[in-house]
C-alpha cells in the first residue's frame, strides 16, 4: 500500500510531498517538512512569513496590511472609520481627532462578542431549531393519520346518510304498498256493491222483454215497476293514487344536512417559537390556538321574516340566501315555544297548548311525550341524543329541568343542595341547551339569569344579563351589536353566534 495514500498516513509536506510534516506557515496556512522551510521563506519575499511548530499552528494573530500605505501592517484601529490603520495614516493626519485604539483591542472584543454569539447559538438558537424540526416532523406523521380519520368520519357519515335514506326509500315504499292495498280493497269492495245490481237490473230488463210480448192483460196489471230504485246512480269512486314530490337540494343546502368541514385554521403564526421549548412540551402533542374575542362583533348575515314568530309554521331557512327551504305546520295550529333538530336532522318542537313535546319525521308529526300537569317550554337535544325539556306545572308555581331518553325521565332538576329552586317561576320564557363540557345552561327570563348546572344537575352558576362568559362563568364580553330584544340564541360548529329576535334571525361573528 503506498503510504501516500493510506487513510492512516502521516501527514505530509506541502512542498516535497514525501517528508512528514514538522513546521507550519501561519502566513500561507501550509504545512513544511524542516528541510522545505528555507524554499518556503525565498518562494515569495514580498510576504512576512510566520513559520512556527506544526502543533503551535495558526497561533500567530496576522495583522492585516493598509490599504492606504502599501507593505504597513495595520496594528491599530480607527473606531470612527471602522478600519484597520497602521501608524503612517496616523502620522498622515487621515485619523485626526478619531478615536484609535491597539488592534488587539478590538479584535479581543470581537472575540468575546463571537464566542458568546457562538454559545447562544449552540446552547439555545440550535437547540430550539431542532426542537422545531421534530415538533413540525412529528406533526408531519400525524397529518397522515388525521385527515385520514377527518375522511374516515366523512365516509361513515356518508354511510349512516345512506343507511338511513336506503330505510326512507323502504319506509316510503312500504308507504306505497300499503296505500295500494287499501285502494285495492277499497275498489273491490265497491265492485261487491255493483255486481249484484247489474245482475238485477239485467234480470227486470228480462222481466220487462217477457212481459211486452205477453198478451195477459192482468198479468201487466199485476206487474210491479221497480226501476226507479236503479235510476239512482251511484257515486263515482274517483280514488286517485298518490303522487310522490321530491325535493331537490343543491349542494350548499345539502351540506346544512350533512354536516361540514371547519376551515383550516392559520398554517402560519405571528407568534414564534420560545427558544425554550422542552421534550416535554413536544410529547404532550398539538394544542388548538385559543380562539380570541372580536374588538367589535359583525353581523354576517341577517334573515328578515314576515311572521315574527306567532304563527303555527316552523320555517327552516338556508341562512346564505334567505330562502325558506322547508314549512312545517304544528300539530295543533298554535305557535310552538321552542325547536330543535337531531343528529338525523328531525325537527322537535314543544307545544304548551297541548302540553306535548312531537319530533317531526318524514313531513309527519309524532307525539313523542304528552303531560298531563306540567306545560313544556324549552327543549334541546343532548350530545348523548337525550331530550332536556324545561316544564312549568299548570299554575305556574314550580319550574324544572327534565331529561328524557326514548320517552322516557332519567332525571329531574328542580332544586339546589339547600333545596331551593334552582329556577323562577310564571313566566314562559325559558330556554336550554348543553353546552361543549355538557353542563345544561338555562336561560331564565324571570331571574334574568343564566343558570349553568353540571351534566348531575349541580349549580355551577348563574350570571344575570347575556354575557360571552369562560367555562367557569368569568365574564369576557358583553354582545350587544344591532340587538333588541333578542330571545333565542345558538352557536353552530363554525362559534357563529344565531340570534333570533323580532321577525329577524341574526348571524354574528363574535372570534376571530
């Protein structure tokens, strides 16, 4: 193996290329066997030449030359030029009343300067680099598993959507067989009643045929006339079938039915990294950022309705284009109190008239709860699909908070741990709804209060007036933009906040 080359050679000399290595040109930076120093020294004279041991190597500071004054070495350094001046552009009067201090100075505190900049980087700015290139890698590998369980949820919804279409399209054709069966019935039965009076009127036409060509006179006599009773024609049965009326939805309104996707938020921020941040911090996963208030809300958009509310009509409108969708009338033909939707989209109402709470299924009402001494308000549908009704009884001395699954209670609240009435009584305006941490939030008329309690039923709080509050009932903003009288609140999946109001039904952003 030639020595030259062997990966584990001694170095060798720059100049002959055989000799080990023994001195060092601080000057040209390179490395001399003892022998080549002489060739090195007269190889260019125009250069001061530092040749130290090779293992005292780039220990000997080279001053740089002046541009100002050719072969000067710059030991000196003029703060106010920020440069470099050896002692003849001192003497020159160039640097007159200019601050000058010893090169080595300066360049000791630039030293300093870069070996506390280096440390910074190595001890905070690289780390923190790092940090972040996990932290965004390891978000890397979880987008893979979250959009694919975001198209997961998408796909069994869809699959739930056609389940339950697939048990319409039977429900409506079993509707179908089953009014055929009855038209059915109904012509046969009418064909039962007409049969036998043709066979009679065909039997008196016989009868009267045989008695023209009889030539008894007191047989005529004798003879009774009975068509009279045919002469009565019976009613047309003009049962027609019946007509099946589709509805078509585009896809902007379909999407209010389906359900939709929140906009991606911010893929970039304003707010930095910390140079602090700890494997701790990169194990505990991605926080969602923290919505924040509005300085002022906005209204988005605004429905504008010609029945403010007293009417036995429940509209469903598409809130983009102001468009009534779909009508349903009550049961009753009073106003209903309050309304929600399930997760399928069924429209429940509650009906004080009759004392009723009725699901609306297929543009066909069913009762799903009748009381006999309490008179229901407000209703919402649970995370859990339960009902929450808020009840008065018939004198209106006592109010309560019930819950139902499938028709029937699970749970009443009525009082707190002193067994006080958690809410007023006598008045009609009492809605409910769960909020994200399933706590049942009661909007009070007659207390002017919210009155929060937990998924047990325990008071967690009450706040007088409407506030934009915290979980802990901490008052954050108060909404009053463009209202008046509002007495119907809800916020969809996008926190868009729906205020219902006299014959108006606001939408208002209120986070940004």
């Amino acid at each position: 193996m030639d020595p030259r080359t062997s990966g584990q050679d001694l170095m060798r000399c720059g100049l002959c290329t055989t000799a080990v290595v023994q001195m060092h040109c601080d000057t040209c930076i390179t490395s001399l066997c003892v022998d080549c120093v002489g060739k090195h020294m007269i190889s260019d004279e125009s250069r001061d030449h530092k040749v130290v041991k090779f293992q005292s190597r780039r220990s000997t500071l080279l001053y740089p030359r002046c541009t100002s004054h050719d072969k000067e070495q710059c030991e000196m350094y003029c703060n106010q030029c920020e440069i470099p001046i050896c002692t003849a552009c001192i003497a020159s009067e160039a640097h007159t009343g200019h601050k000058i201090h010893q090169i080595l100075t300066v360049y000791n505190g630039k030293i300093k300067e870069i070996e506390t900049e280096k440390e910074e980087l190595k001890e905070k700015i690289y780390p923190s680099y790092l940090n972040i290139a996990a932290d965004v890698q390891s978000r890397i590998s979880q987008l893979e598993k979250e959009y694919g369980d975001l198209a997961s949820a998408i796909t069994r919804h869809g699959e739930y959507i056609k389940k339950e279409i697939e048990k319409l399209v039977e429900k409506l054709k079993g509707d179908v067989s089953v009014m055929k069966d009855t038209h059915y019935d109904s012509l046969k039965k009418y064909m039962t009643e007409i049969n036998p009076r043709i066979s009679e009127i065909d039997e008196t036409i016989k009868a009267y045929s045989k008695l023209l060509q009889s030539n008894d006179i007191l047989q005529v006599f004798q003879f009774k006339i009975k068509s009279s009773e045919f002469k009565k024609i019976p009613c047309k049965m003009d049962a027609l079938p019946p007509c099946f009326t589709p509805v078509f939805c585009k896809a902007e309104q379909l999407i209010n039915l389906f359900g939709e996707i929140t906009t991606l938020s911010s893929i970039s921020s304003e707010h930095p990294y910390s140079t602090h941040i700890s494997e701790k911090s990169l194990e505990a996963g991605y926080i969602p950022p923290v919505k924040q208030l509005l300085d002022e809300p906005e209204t988005v958009d605004t429905i504008n309705i010609d029945n403010g509310g007293n009417g036995n009509t429940v509209n469903l409108f598409c809130i983009s284009q102001g468009l009534v969708v779909k009508s349903v009338k009550t049961r009753s033909g009073k106003t209903p109190n309050d309304i929600a939707v399930t997760d399928s989209g069924d429209l429940v109402y509650t009906d004080s008239s009759d004392k009723t709470v009725n699901i609306v299924k297929n543009e066909k009402i069913e009762e799903v709860i009748k009381f006999q001494n309490w008179i229901p308000y407000g209703v919402c549908i649970t995370a859990s699909s339960d009902l929450l009704v808020t009840l008065s009884n018939n004198d209106k001395k006592e109010t309560k908070v019930v819950r139902y699954s499938d028709s029937q209670e699970q749970q009443t609240i009525q009082f707190d741990d002193k067994d006080k009435p958690l809410f007023s009584y006598g008045t009609y305006y009492i809605y409910i709804t769960e909020n994200k941490n399933q706590d049942i939030c009661v909007a009070d008329s007659g207390a002017k209060a919210l009155v929060v309690v937990n998924q047990a039923g325990k008071l967690r709080f009450s706040n007088q007036c409407v506030h934009v509050i915290n979980k802990d009932g901490q008052f954050l903003k108060n909404i009053q933009y463009g209202l008046s009288y509002p007495f119907g609140l809800c916020i969809d999946s996008n926190d868009n906040l729906f205020v219902a109001q006299y014959r108006q039904v606001k939408k208002i952003k209120y986070l940004q």
